[in-house]
C-alpha cells in the first residue's frame, strides 16, 4: 500500500518553477489519455513485436515517465549525446511511457525537448502488465491510510508489484535468467539479433541481479557495445565502483 503514498507524492516541478506534475491514475485520466490522437497506446507484446522483427537495427527502448526528474534530466542531457554518437540508419530508438498515469503531460514534454519520436503509452490489460486505476484521486488517499502496510489487494486491487520487471522479462524473453528494474528510467539497449545488453550488480546500493545495461553508465556507442558479455557493477565501496563495458575488444 506504500504504493499509493508514492504515486501520491510523485509530483515534480516542469517546465517552470510553479507548475507541479503528478501522476493519476484514475479512470477520468485514463479516458483523457485515450482520447488524445497525439498518442500510441500500445500492449506490451506489440512492443515486444516492434523489437523482434527489427533485425537490421539496433534497438533503444526507454521505459519512462512524464513526471519523473531523473527520467526527464536523462532526455534532456543524455539520450541526444547518444543518439550523435551513432549513425541514426544502425539505430532506433523507442521512447515508452510506463503508463496513461502520466501519459497526459507526455506530448508536452516531448515538444519542449525536442523529440520527435512517436509518442508511446503502454496500454495493456494483461494482469501481470495492468497499472494501477482508482475512481478518482480521493479514493486513493483514502486507501493510503486505511490499508496502511498492506499489499494492494486488501483494498480489492489487482496490481501487480512487479509490473515493470514483467514488462522487461517479456520484451527480452530469450533471456537466461530473469531480469530485474530499478524504476523508471529504464533503457533496454538490444543488438540487431535482439540480444538484450544486461549488467551484473552486486550489492549496489543493496541491489544484487541482472539488470538492463543503464545507457547513463556505458562509455562506447551503442552500437560498440558487446552484447553476448555482461557488465559487471559492484558496490559504492569498490575501488572501481564503474561499470565494467565490455565491447568487442575487451571489457574495461
């Protein structure tokens, strides 16, 4: 149930200091966001088809969000240094936002940073893909502190707590292990074959597992990269707390 605390208190400051941004993941907004033609919805297996039958290009797919500072400081400051960095005929990127919670301020956003790639939301009623929907804003503050400490489904909602790491299970389903997410913004950077580009941490930050290659962490173009080895990340208290990028010449 903390959940709802979060997406409650998820409110940052855009495009101005005065204007605050939060999502809501209501039934009106969730009609709002369908009936704007400026926006894709699209189900998770749609995406994970748009990857897989690209075998010429390599693929970026950020799973991000409208109202998330770090999400925004990356597509403001790092994606476009990526994107110079290769040719754009060897790569296509994707830009997804995680739900229709946020998915209003999305056109927006992109218009202010100019991106003018297609403007994703993923829309998917699958129960292991299914976002969080309340009848309205008050409903949810009520269940913050009603159901306090409980999962969600005390408060008769199906979620899913997993949600992001099932959508990047399913988009990389040729995995060997699963693989986990830190939150949003996620990069999923995959070779021209479809071969997700993973990293090893190890007790980072109290994190352990295979996880997406972070974009913000790599030192090479994506198209330079190795994608049969996997990085490795160790802890903070590491005399090398960098990744270790590992290209077709070696891993450093």
């Amino acid at each position: 149930m903390e959940r709802f605390l979060l997406i409650f208190l998820s409110a940052l400051m855009l495009s101005g200091c005065v204007a605050i941004r939060m999502e809501k993941p209501t039934v009106k907004n969730y009609n709002k966001v369908m009936a704007m033609s400026e926006l894709t919805p699209i189900t998770v297996e749609q995406l994970r088809q748009m990857i897989a039958t690209d075998t010429t290009h390599y693929k970026v797919v950020v799973i991000t969000s409208a109202t998330c500072g770090p999400c925004l400081t990356a597509m403001r400051d790092t994606y476009p240094q990526k994107m110079a960095e290769c040719d754009t005929s060897l790569v296509r990127w994707y830009f997804i936002e995680e739900d229709y919670s946020s998915a209003q301020f999305l056109d927006e956003t992109y218009r202010r940073l100019n991106i003018s790639h297609p403007r994703y939301w993923i829309n998917d009623t699958l129960p292991q893909y299914r976002p969080l929907m309340v009848k309205s804003m008050w409903q949810m503050v009520w269940f913050v502190f009603r159901y306090w400490g409980q999962d969600c489904s005390a408060a008769g909602i199906e979620v899913d707590d997993n949600r992001l790491t099932n959508i990047i299970n399913a988009l990389a389903p040729s995995e060997p292990h699963p693989i986990n997410a830190l939150g949003t913004p996620t990069t999923m950077m995959f070779s021209p074959s479809g071969k997700l580009k993973c990293t090893l941490l190890q007790d980072y930050y109290g994190y352990n597992g295979l996880y997406p290659t972070d974009i913000r962490d790599i030192s090479v173009p994506v198209t330079q990269l190795d994608y049969m080895a996997v990085d490795t990340l160790r802890g903070p208290s590491s005399a090398n707390p960098k990744p270790k990028v590992c290209t077709p010449e070696g891993c450093q």
